[in-house]
C-alpha cells in the first residue's frame, strides 16, 4: 500500500506527544493555569498572562470573645513570555515516508532537544526557594541525606501528597548504590538491576541531567544586619513576598557580593511552623531575590524573600532581626553546588498555551496534548523542492509557594 503524505496535522500530533513523554521537571509541576486563560481562537503572544490568587491564613482564637480577621489575598501573575522552537527541513520523499520512520529519524531527536530546554526552564525556579539543607558540595549517598528535605517539609507543614524529588546523575547513582544493599528485595533489585529508585519515604524520586548548579556570590566579608526593626507588615507585601533588607560588613567595593539564588540565615532569627506559628529549631532561610554590590563602605542593600513578618496570620519568623546580628551564607563565595530539589505539586507552575496564527501563514497546525500547545507552520521552496517547517511553542514558569520546596546537598 503506497504511503499517505505527511501532512502538518499529522506531524504536530506526533511531535506533542513525544514532546510530553519526553518532559521530567515540566510534568512534575502544577499545570491548572492553562485553563484560567480564555479559549482564544487565535491563539496567544509572548507576553500574556493570568493573575492567580495566593492562599490566606489566619490565626487561632482563644476563648469566648470574637475576634474577627481581614481575609488577605495576595495575587501573583503567570507570564507566558518563553517561546522555544525548532526548525525542520524536509524533502517531497521524506513527506512520503511513514509518520513512525519520519519520528524516529526527526521528530522524537528534536523533541528531545525541546524537552530538555523547557525544564531547564522549570528547574530554574530553584533561585525563589530559600529552603536548603544538606551541606553544599556534599553527595546524596545515603537514605539519612536523602531524607533532610523530606523531613523539612513535615516541619514546614508541606502536604504529604504529590510529593517529588529530582537529583542530579551524580547524587542519584549515589543515592541509588546505598539502596542496592538493602534487605528489602524489590527496593535492592530495582536499585541494581534497573539503575531505578521509585519512590522513597512517599517523595517520587527522579533523576535529571537539567539540575542547575548555583554559584554563590563573592560573599566576603564578616556581613551585618544594619538596623533594627527591618521586618514589614503582610499587607504591603502580599503581593510579591519580598522586601529590601539593609545590611553592612561586606568586602567594599565588590560586584556580586550575593548573586540572585543565594541563601543565608541571621543569627537569632528562627522559622516558624506556617500553621500553628510555632518557633521551630533551626534558623529561617532567606533567598536573595537580584543579585547585589557592595558600596565602597560595605554596605548592600539585599532584596530577599520571604519578606520578615513577625506578628500575625502570616508570621514568617520568630523575631524581628536585631541590628549588627550576624549574616551567614550559605556555601563559600565563588562555588557552585548542584541544586537538588523536593517539592510538592503546588510549588511551582508550567503554563502552556497555543500561539497564534500569524496572519498569511497558510497550513497551521496547532494541537495539544495534556495540556503542552505545539504548533507547526510549514514553508514551501519551490527552487529546491524542499519543505521548511518551523515547531514553536510559548510557555510560562513561575513559582507559585516557595513554602513547599527545599533544595538539598549530602
């Protein structure tokens, strides 16, 4: 039987599944905003977004008299400002071949290629978490550091379900030999046999060659915080979660004394159980938010989150810093550690939609599946009897709770 030529429609089906079943990080996060953007029947441009509302909280009364609260809701935006694509050339015979042949040899190597970009994209998110456990530049070798993170989510009071971790090749097969020698026969067959973890201690556990690795900032000196009272009341930030802190005792002078993704903790300022408010025993974990100098005084004005709220419904910290209390920075100034991550579902969002269909463009194809928009546009070269395609697709990331990751080291 003589073979259909491939059509435009054809190829998209073909290219978004694989692109799907190619995807690790992309599949692990939330991906319900897809829904919250109206059904355009011309599709979307880069630059588009939908407003999604952050979760309130409130405090416990005690005894009989009624002490009413504010129901306040932040609200966080998801941008679909990422497009990413891939160009194909095709001849007249290879339109002729089967969609399995023209997959094999074309597709599924491109898709590969797109599904690697986009989680990188999604993995990038770790620079809005300011939970990290573990000690930088050390290896997940063992069940014990594998479980930090997991334990920092029960004490942050994480949901228990949709519970996933993604390591790097290096602590994976690290983490993997220390199960090989279990007394559990399924769990030690897989891990030697199949080079496969599964799950363990309810958190989903994969492995990603897309883990980013972090480079601390120059980070020298002997950091301060400058001034008292620097924490903020939640209603001026319950939109972005952030706030500016003052700070000295930095090297003079320095460019990227703390880089955007830096972590660091003050001294006498302690988390707090996001539910009951409860000081918990270790100290609160900061993020730099934009990367940061120093003045020729050593003095750097750091944008952090979570912003420092020490009263009410959304208390962030035990305490309010004290002024000169001591700043310490996670891993040493200059090195990059690998940025392992647990995290549930709701931690963070992939937003996928179709992109428009550019006016004069003839044989659009746009499909979707599971929720990934690809579309497919297909030029002719007459001169050279060849078909040029070009495979787009226009994405937003963003984090939605930082609460409910943690990244982690050995």
């Amino acid at each position: 039987m003589a073979n259909t030529t491939l059509t435009a429609d054809i190829i998209t089906k073909e290219a978004v599944m694989i692109l799907d079943n190619e995807l690790v990080a992309a599949k692990k996060v939330f991906r319900g905003y897809e829904e919250d953007f109206t059904q355009s029947q011309n599709g979307y441009e880069p630059g588009d977004t939908v407003s999604f509302r952050v979760p309130t909280d409130f405090t416990v009364r005690e005894g009989e008299t009624m002490s009413t609260q504010d129901v306040v809701e932040g609200k966080r935006t998801v941008r679909v400002d990422k497009m990413r694509g891939i160009d194909f050339k095709f001849s007249s015979t290879d339109l002729t071949l089967s969609i399995k042949k023209l997959s094999e040899r074309v597709i599924k190597p491109a898709m590969v290629q797109l599904a690697n970009n986009i989680d990188m994209d999604v993995m990038e998110l770790y620079k809005d978490i300011p939970s990290w456990v573990g000690t930088p530049g050390n290896k997940v070798e063992s069940y014990a550091s594998y479980a930090r993170p997991i334990e920092r989510m029960d004490e942050m009071a994480n949901p228990t379900a949709d519970r996933c971790s993604i390591l790097s090749p290096s602590d994976h097969w690290g983490l993997l030999g220390s199960q090989t020698s279990l007394y559990i026969q399924d769990a030690a067959k897989g891990a030697y046999r199949n080079g496969h973890l599964g799950k363990i201690g309810g958190v989903d556990t994969n492995m990603a060659q897309n883990v980013p690795t972090h480079v601390v900032g120059v980070a020298a000196g002997t950091p301060l915080v400058k001034g008292a009272s620097q924490n903020v009341a939640y209603e001026t930030v319950k939109d972005t979660g952030q706030q500016t802190l003052s700070t000295d005792g930095w090297d003079a002078s320095t460019n990227g004394i703390l880089n955007k993704g830096d972590v660091f903790t003050i001294e006498g300022v302690f988390a707090v159980n996001p539910v009951t408010k409860a000081t918990l025993p270790f100290l609160r974990q900061f993020v730099v938010k934009s990367n940061a100098d120093s003045d020729g005084a050593g003095n750097a004005e750091l944008t952090i989150s979570p912003a420092i709220v020490s009263e009410g419904a959304f208390k962030t910290v035990s305490a309010s810093p004290a002024d000169n209390a001591v700043i310490t920075v996670m891993g040493t100034g200059g090195q990059g550690y690998r940025q392992n991550i647990t995290f549930n579902k709701k931690a963070f969002a992939l937003t996928s939609v179709p992109l428009v269909a550019p006016p004069g463009a003839v044989q659009v194809s746009r499909q979707t599946y599971k929720g990934l928009s690809v579309r497919l546009i297909p030029v002719y070269d007459g001169g050279n009897d060849v078909s040029k395609w070009r495979l787009d697709v226009l994405f937003g990331t963003t984090t939605i709770d930082p609460r409910l990751a943690h990244r982690f080291s050995g």
